[in-house]
C-alpha cells in the first residue's frame, strides 16, 4: 500500500535510488583519485589540532567510510602530551579549509577534550537524521560532530 | 571520421561500408598504404570518409607520435575529423584523444556509464572542456521515475548539453541495415542527431529534447493483455 501510494507521488521510481547511489560512489571516486588532497587535509587537520595538543604527526591515520547514505571522513590523531589548561587559554572552534574541494566535507572544528590520551575525531556529512526530512543535498554540509573515546 | 578501436572495427558496419574497406589506419601509421587509398568515401555523404581501424593488430600496436601525425594531416584536408574513441582508459585512449581539439562524451542514463564518464572527464583534464551527449534516453521511463534523467545525470556530470538521443527501434532497424537513421533528418531522432552536428558546427540551434510517447487508452487496455506497447 505505501509502495503504491509512494508510487502515486512519483518518489519511489528507481532512478532516485540510482542518484544516491552514484553521488555517494563518486565523491569516494574522487577522493582515492585525489591522494594529495587527503594529505593536504591531514596537514591542516595537524595545524588546528597542534596548536592546542601536541600530536603524533606520523602515526595519523584518516579514513573514509560509507555509512548508509553518508560519507564519513574518520581520522585518528594520537596525541602525546597536554598543556596545562591556563587562564588565558580560549578554545576556539577553526574552520577547516577545506570547504571549497569538491566533494565538500563538513567544515567545523570543534576543540579537542583535554582528558583522553587518543582523539578520535569523526566528521559527518548530510546527517540523515539531523536533517529531518531527506538527506541534504551534495553542495549543503551539515556541522561536523566531534566525538572522544 | 577515423575508428581509433584498434581490433574492434565497427564503424564500417554500422555506416554500411563493410564491403569497401581494403586498407586500415594501421596500413597508413606503417606507411603500406597512402591516406588516399585508405579512405573510404561513404555511402550516403560525398563529405564523409572513413578511416577503418585495423581489425586484426592491437591497440598497442599504434605509436602516439604517429596517431597525431595522422590527425594533423587529416586536419589539413577535412573540416571536421571525428576519431571514436575505443573504451578503456588505457593506451587505445590516449592515442585516440593525442590528436584531438575537443572532446564529445557519450553517456547512457544509468550509474555504471555515469560513473565511467566522470572518470573519462576527469582523465581528459584542463586540456578540454568537454561537451556531452545522452544517448539511448527512455522519455517514457524517466516520466515513471524509472531511468535518470537528461538533469540527474548532468546534475552529477555538469557539463555543456550537446544534444540528447533517445533509445528508439528504429536505430536497430535502420542499423541492421547499413543506414544511419542520423541521415534521416524527418524522424525526431534523426532530427537530433542534426541538431548535434550543426552545435558542434557552431550553429545556434536548440537541443532537441525526446518527449515521452503518447499511449492511448486503447494501446493501454492492449497492453493489459499482452499487447505491444510503445
């Protein structure tokens, strides 16, 4: 009954199936055809975190992954040592420049917590759920969420 | 018009000129032949020729310097020189766009082709801008929702819209025989076909788009039973 109703509204043909087939496997295309691009993000990635944590730079592994609808981008920076959290300190949250590659990936930093050894950080694109309704479309990014273990 | 699918010729066949073919691109790249006795002159256009590829070499077998060394001289007596492309992206590909000045893709509505263009797209590079072709479109199915369609695929592809080709019978039929329904400037398919080449002649003439074909009632109770349906 909902097939036929969905069908009645026009939303259930197949080729909206094939749309988000081919968007998700193109943007994972384009990133392994791109490997500059990943280590330029992973140096940038380094920067923003550096100047709060010092961190491993030869041990970071990034990652991306399916995930249902969406393409995640893991990134697994060990830190080796913490700074006295002092007065003066503000944690900002910085942009990562890397809005205008194509596909774009969320563009938030969120400030790494000072209490694990090992950030795992993990940026999502078009969060199915978040954005209620539909998955968001392939220009639009929705605000990465930053996740520690 | 040159076929640069080393080992799988077909332009021959598909142009009805199977017969009159003598000498390959090969014969000329190895200098057995001239350029002259290689050409064929085609059936239905005093304009058109065509250069055969060799049916029983490899694509390897073809040296990129001398593949555009063959374009330029084509260049020199030709308005237009259409090279098609083999598949691939290996060498077979590279020879056949060394010579070129633009590039043509042709893509089918469906994800594996998409997907393979965009790849294509991506190899050809900054040294083209690419224009593109849809061909073998199903108005009928992309009203259901069932095919992608002109705007999916190049909502992913984003490039210049030459010209949309819609899967009819009748290109089967008039291919068994040897003549292009291109030539056929009174169907709507033939029609766009025209529409193409005078774009890339630089006219300014709208790109046909396939419309979805009209069933009636009647041809739609048929259909119920098994009947023929458009």
């Amino acid at each position: 009954m909902i097939e036929f109703l969905k069908k009645l509204f026009g939303q259930s043909g197949s080729s909206a199936t094939a749309k988000e087939r081919l968007r998700l496997v193109l943007m994972t295309d384009h990133l392994e055809l791109a490997p500059e691009l990943i280590e330029a993000m992973k140096r940038d990635l380094v920067d923003v975190i550096s100047r709060h944590v010092e961190v491993d730079r030869d041990k970071i592994e990034v990652n991306f992954e399916r995930q249902d609808s969406a393409l995640a981008m893991l990134a697994n920076i060990p830190i080796l040592s913490v700074n006295r959290p002092s007065a003066n300190l503000t944690l900002v949250s910085v942009p990562a420049p890397v809005e205008s590659v194509q596909p774009p990936v969320a563009a938030n930093g969120a400030p790494p917590k000072s209490a694990p050894p090992r950030v795992r950080k993990r940026r999502k694109r078009a969060a199915k759920k978040a954005a209620g309704t539909n998955a968001a479309p392939a220009s639009g990014a929705t605000p990465a969420s930053a996740a520690a273990n | 018009m040159v076929d640069a699918d080393i080992g799988l010729r077909n332009l021959d066949i598909v142009l009805g000129l199977e017969s009159r073919v003598k000498h390959h691109l090969l014969d000329v790249l190895e200098e057995r032949v001239s350029l002259d006795e290689a050409l064929v002159p085609g059936k239905h256009s005093e304009s058109l020729f065509l250069l055969a590829a060799a049916q029983s070499r490899e694509k390897d077998d073809v040296e990129t310097s001398k593949m555009k060394a063959l374009i330029s001289s084509l260049r020199e007596r030709f308005d237009y020189v259409l090279i098609d492309c083999p598949a691939g992206i290996e060498l077979g590909f590279r020879n056949a766009v060394a010579g070129a000045d633009e590039a043509i893709v042709i893509c089918t509505p469906e994800v594996a082709a998409v997907r393979d263009v965009d790849r294509v797209v991506g190899l050809l590079g900054n040294r083209f801008r690419p224009q593109l072709v849809i061909n073998r479109l199903r108005p009928n199915l992309v009203k259901k929702g069932k095919m992608l369609s002109v705007e999916d695929v190049n909502a992913i592809l984003r490039l210049p819209l030459l010209g949309v080709i819609a899967d009819e019978p009748e290109i089967i039929v008039t291919t068994n025989r040897g003549e292009p329904l291109a030539l056929r400037k009174d169907t709507p398919t033939g029609a766009a076909y025209h529409a193409i080449a005078a774009r890339v002649a630089g006219e300014d003439v709208p790109a046909p788009m396939p419309a979805p074909a009209k069933v009636t009632i009647l041809e739609r109770v048929g259909s119920l039973f098994g009947g023929k349906r458009a």
